[in-house]
C-alpha cells in the first residue's frame, strides 16, 4: 500500500492556525486537558470526530494486567453509551480523541457526546481480507452543550458517582463535587455561560499548547485499509501533525479473550471456548522485544494507516514540555512501567515533508507488521457462512415492515440479526397491566402487558434491548398512516438491575412505532469477532525503543 507525493510546495506564508489545543488544564490534579483557541457555540461540535474501538469481556483480575485496570477505571466507558453492548457480555468503549483526553466537571460541563455512525467501510467479510482489522463504529462527535468561550477548556460529565468514588478513594480533593456545584450557581447567578475559572488566554494556548485538530476522518484510498486521517490543514516539513499521549497496557496477553461460543443445532448445539486477541491490539504501538503495549488516544490518530514506501509522518517522543514521561523513557525499567499506576508518556507524529490539506496521513508501520499482513493477505480466505451474513445496519436501511415471529418462521431474517427496541422496564413496569399474576408479588407474575411510551433520553443507546415482535397492526383515525406493533421484551447482559425483567415474568408492550426498533446483530457475531480477522500492533522504531523495557530479548 502507498501514497504518492505531491510536487506542490505549501505556502509558508499561509499556514492556517489551530483551533483546538492540548495544554495544561484549569482542573486541579487534572494533568492535561482540551481547550478551544476559538469561540464554540451551542450545538456545534468541539472537535473532529473519531472511532470509537469497542473492548470485550476484559479480566483485569489476569496477571500482570495492572495497567489494563488503570485502563478501564479511569478512561473507558460503559460501551452501552456507545452502542457497543452486544459486542460480548460486558464491554468497554475507548473513545479517544475528547472521551479520553477532556476531564470533567460535576456542575460545568460543556459538552455531550452523539451517536456514533456503524459501517465495514468497504470491508466485507465477503471479499476482504481487511474485514474484521478495523472498527465499525465512527464519526463519534462531541458537542457544545453550552457556548465555549475561545481558550475555554472541554469539560465532559462523568456523572456524580463518579466524583464520588473518587472523593472517596482520595484520588481527588474531598468536597470538590459540593464545590463544583457552588461554582456553578455563582456563575449562573452573574449570567455567565463559561466560568473564568476554566479559561486560558488564547495566546497562551498558542505557545504553550500542542494542536489537535490537524486531522479529519475519511474514506482511504488504500486497498483494504477502510477509513484514513487526513490533513486538514497545511503543514510544514518537521512540524508535529499529532500529539499522541498514550497509555500503556502492560503485557500483550492482557488483550487475548476467550468467548464461549454455542454452534449450530447441526453440530449439536454444543458450547466451545474460541481464543482470539482484542481489536484494540490494531491500534496499540508496540515493539517485537517487548510485553508492552501503548495505547494512543488523541484526536484522528487511530485513523493513520501503513505506507511502507512512502510514509508522510514517522513516530517519535515528544520533546514538548507537556511530555510528563520523559524521565520515564530515559530512565524506568520494564519492571517500572508494567507496575506503574501513573500517565505521562507522550508521542507524536512529526511531517517528513510538505503535507497539503486533504492528503491522507500515513506511517511506516515497521517490517514484522508489513510482513504479518503480507502473510495475511496471502493465506486470507471467506470464514463459512459469509455469504449469508447481513450487517445490523443495512436491515436498518432496507426493511421498514417488521415481522412478527410467526412470520419469520416461514421468512426469517439471517441468522446474525435481532431485532432490539428502545425501552426502560424500570419506567414500563409500574404501568404493567398483569395478567396470572399480582403486583403484591411480582416473582409470581407470569404476564406484564404495558404500552410504549416516549420518554425523556429513551433513544440513548444503552436503553437498547432485544424484542421479539408478535403482532403488527395499523393506527386508526389520525393514525392510520402509522403501523405499531406488540413485542415481547428480553434481557441482555449489561442491564442494570432495575431494569432487568424479572425471571418468570413476560414483558410484552404494546403500540411500538417503527423508530423504537433496531436491528442488532448477535452477541460475537459482527467482523470484529471474525476467527480470521488480521491482529498486530504497530511498529515503535528500534532507534526510539528502551532498551530496558525490552523483555523478550
């Protein structure tokens, strides 16, 4: 795969500025955080948007899996909030770029996160060998949930519990959260939208801060790599095109996984145990000599894809002054790192020439990746029953009439695909209508009959449940244009315990409009969990690798 090299030379008289910046932040034991250099209104977003990588079925109880628990406790999501939730059966989303790099605020927080887009990329499991090698979920936005003010910082929320726990564990300040809350009222109170608190003069930002908006999202020209960074500004030969913090992940095995997969009735419908290694490890920088692993999670930079000819950046250690790990690099031990509970370490991806606006950014992965993909391609083949695979979203796109079970008997949808609905028991069951049982006694209850209502945040992602649809009828009068329908809601793992149906009852609710439902596919079954799906890390050139932490040597 290879890009080619433009002849035109930038204009070193117009480079654009930056709009977005990494720099210290306001928060007190908050390490680095976002800042606008610009003013954000309402409803825009904050920053490009970028992939979200969805982590199975993690066990940081595994030895060695010290950093993996840092991991999950302080940066990764519940993947419900991103859609992720069939994935496995408890699932982790690592957002980088705003969702791994912003800190929060209990009381002012600035932006909220939309739903991210889901698609192959032109990868089927049909014909290609990249099927299974990327994410599907993408174009992942955060937007401003209030107007930022220019050299405002990004301020997510985390919710109060997670404030909480922290006060609790002495991770942060007690009484913060009662604080944060005061300091809001006193801003709303002057009828001030930012707090001066959580402001940076712009020319600071510009001298002090590193640019984190140079790259944009696209589709690759490069055969089977799916989606691309590209530049979206200008840049100089020897400047920093990304920042790159990165968190290590201390042993490689930590991301193997293990799914308990049931076959077919054909072969018995017996269960077995089927080994595989995370997606995440794609997107992981590494070394051949070394356990460790480095997590990348700034804006775009989980986008840039391999040219082993003509790369336009190469990776190296930040020399900026907010690189907190420098001394680390210099001077820790694989035995440091792998026990370390800190962050710090800092790369970046520096321009190996002109890059033009719109090109695509690409690296020089190394030679063990090149030849592991080479491999790849070359012994790749369709896994059985690819032909009969339909991704979730295109049914969403194509079937607007749901079945009922009785009719999927005799047409039934392919055998990856549920259907889900966007419903909350805990809100449904105080209206249940029950039928062969009590409310006083709810474990005796055999049948709860509800109807569906629209309420506020029902369409958030982790509301998303399996139904199995039993009837189809037409609206009458003003609704006769509209057809609803009645289902029987299921469990899935992830819920929470109030909104788990209790076991013995059935959940039907009835007058379901067709935007309440979803197709899923079944829990492993998309690319991801693909048996032959290409896993490797990315190369860390043998010239910038410590040789301390090197031990598998």
């Amino acid at each position: 795969s290879t890009t080619t090299t433009s002849p035109r030379k930038v204009d070193r008289t117009n480079v654009p500025p930056c709009f977005l910046y990494l720099a210290e932040s306001t928060i007190e034991g908050g390490g680095l955080g976002i800042f606008s250099a610009i003013n954000i209104p309402r409803g825009v977003p904050v920053a490009p948007s970028d992939v979200v990588i969805q982590l199975h079925d993690l066990f940081p109880q595994k030895p060695r899996a010290t950093n993996i628990s840092l991991f999950i406790t302080h940066y990764a999501y519940d993947g419900q909030e991103t859609g992720g939730q069939y994935e496995g059966r408890l699932v982790y989303s690592a957002s980088p770029g705003v969702g791994m790099l912003s800190n929060g605020h209990p009381a002012l927080y600035n932006v909220l996160p939309h739903v991210p887009e889901v698609d192959e990329a032109d990868l089927p499991r049909t014909t290609s060998p990249g099927a299974g090698a990327i994410t599907h979920y993408h174009n992942y936005s955060y937007y401003a949930q209030r107007p930022i003010e220019a050299g405002g910082e990004v301020l997510l929320n985390h919710g109060e519990n997670w404030f909480r726990e922290r006060e609790a564990k002495g991770v942060i300040r007690p009484g913060t959260l009662e604080a944060a809350k005061k300091e809001l009222d006193e801003m709303k109170s002057k009828g001030e939208t930012n707090s001066k608190k959580h402001l940076r003069p712009v020319e600071w930002l510009v001298e002090n801060g590193l640019c984190l908006d140079n790259l944009r999202e696209g589709r690759s020209k490069i055969p089977n790599a799916g989606r691309g960074a590209f530049a979206a500004r200008s840049m100089l030969k020897g400047s920093v095109v990304a920042p790159a913090p990165v968190l290590q992940i201390a042993h490689k095995d930590v991301l193997q996984t293990e799914k308990v997969k049931v076959m077919q009735r054909s072969s018995g419908g017996k269960e077995m145990v089927v080994k595989g290694r995370q997606l995440l490890l794609n997107y992981c920088f590494g070394h051949p000599k070394s356990s460790l692993l480095f997590y990348p999670y700034s804006p775009g930079v989980n986008l840039i894809n391999h040219s082993p000819t003509n790369p336009n950046v190469a990776l190296r250690w930040s020399t900026s002054n907010q690189h907190r790990g420098k001394d680390w690099v210099d001077n820790w031990s694989y035995d440091d790192i792998e026990q370390s509970q800190e962050t710090g370490l800092m790369m970046e991806f520096v321009a190996l020439r002109d890059i033009h606006r719109g090109e695509e950014i690409t690296l020089d992965y190394g030679h063990e990746w090149e030849t592991a993909w080479n491999d790849h391609v070359r012994g790749w083949y369709p896994v059985a029953g690819a032909e009969q695979y339909t991704p979730s979203y295109v049914m969403d796109d194509v079937v607007t009439l749901l079945r009922t079970e009785e009719e999927q008997r005799s047409h039934p949808y392919p055998d990856n695909i549920i259907t889900s609905c966007f419903y909350r028991y805990s809100e449904g069951k105080e209206e249940a209508q029950n039928i062969g049982g009590s409310n006083q006694n709810p474990s005796k209850r055999e049948t709860a009959v509800v109807p569906w209502k629209m309420t506020r945040g029902l369409f958030e992602l982790n509301n998303l449940r399996p139904c199995q649809v039993i009837r189809r009828e037409k609206g009458v009068g003003k609704d006769e244009k509209q057809v609803y329908y009645t289902a029987v809601i299921r469990n899935r793992y992830g819920l929470k315990r109030e909104e788990r149906i209790p076991k013995g009852e059935t959940h039907i609710v009835t007058r379901i409009p067709r935007m309440a439902f979803r197709f899923t596919d079944k829990i492993y079954t998309t690319d991801q969990h693909l048996e032959n799906a290409f896993r490797h890390f990315i190369g860390i050139p043998d010239d910038i690798f410590p040789e301390g932490w090197m031990d598998l040597a």
